[in-house]
C-alpha cells in the first residue's frame, strides 16, 4: 500500500490510477516525496555530524552583532563574536578533514592555524590584559580556552 499523493488515501502500490479521486499517479512523484522527507529527517536528526558548531557558528553571529549594536564599546563580545565564528569555522574544517568530505590540504590546515592564532592573538594581545582577563573572563579567557581545546579534540579524535 502506498499514499495517493493527490488526496492521501491509501491505494495499492502498483496503482496508477488513484481509485479514490482518479488522479493518475506519476511513480516518481512518490519515490521524490518519500526521498525528500527521509533527506530532510536524516539532515536535522541523523547524518548531519555539523550541527554542534553550525549551532556555534549562529551563536557566533548573534553576539557579534549584539556587540556592534551597542555603542557602549562592547570590545569583548565584538571579540568573542569573531572568535566563535572563526573557530567553529576552523573546527568544522578540520572534521571535515577527518571524515575525508574535503581534501586534507595544507592550505585548509594552515588557515585552520590561522584562525586559531588570530582567536589567541585577539586575547592576548588587548591594552588592559590582566584587568579584562579578570573583570570580563566569558569572552576572553573561557571562550578562546574552549575553542581550542574542541578544536584539538577534533584533531585528536579518531572519526568513525
Ligand atoms: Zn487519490
């Protein structure tokens, strides 16, 4: 048995013609819907390994934005923005090094770094380090800290 497409009724599954409202059944128009919805299902459950740092990545987003929509000179989480962005970047990267979705290149590796000294470099290199470290330590300390250590996890790890 199998759903007419047309008005839902169950009809055989050799029918190409829907007993119920006469619609001819196209076989392909069935085996597209029922593919569609089993992509869909497996993209936001199943397959997709990305959604922790697509989650990051958006996240990433909403603080940098929050931090350039407020003029109260919201350094740290302009910062902290860019750096979630740029490290859930570098780690989605290197996972898909792992699982060989993309070519384990040099060039893909040195930008990894890149954006990992530039998340470093960010921190460490502020005017008021000690007192920000101290006063401000969600964006400057635990964020670029927990980058890192995912990243190096990632890299780590070996994937199924
Ligand atoms: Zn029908």
């Amino acid at each position: 048995m199998k759903k007419c497409p047309y008005c839902a009724e169950e009809i055989q599954a050799e029918a190409i013609k829907c007993k119920h409202c006469q619609s001819l059944i196209n076989k392909e128009v069935v085996e597209t819907k029922e593919i569609s919805k089993n992509w869909l299902v497996s993209r936001i459950f199943g397959k997709n390994k990305f959604w922790g740092s697509t989650t990051a990545l958006v996240i990433g987003i909403l603080i940098l934005v929050s931090g350039l929509n407020n003029p109260q000179g919201q350094g740290s989480s302009i910062y902290a923005g860019l750096a979630i962005i740029f490290g859930s970047i570098a780690y989605k990267s290197a996972k898909k090094r792992k699982l060989k979705i993309v070519q384990d290149t040099s060039l893909r590796k040195t930008l990894e770094i890149i954006a990992l000294i530039l998340i470093v470099a960010g921190t460490v290199f502020q005017n008021n380090l000690i007192i920000n470290w101290v006063n401000d330590p969600f964006p400057n300390v635990i964020i670029p800290i927990w980058i890192i250590i995912a990243y190096l996890v990632v890299i780590i790890k070996k994937q199924k």
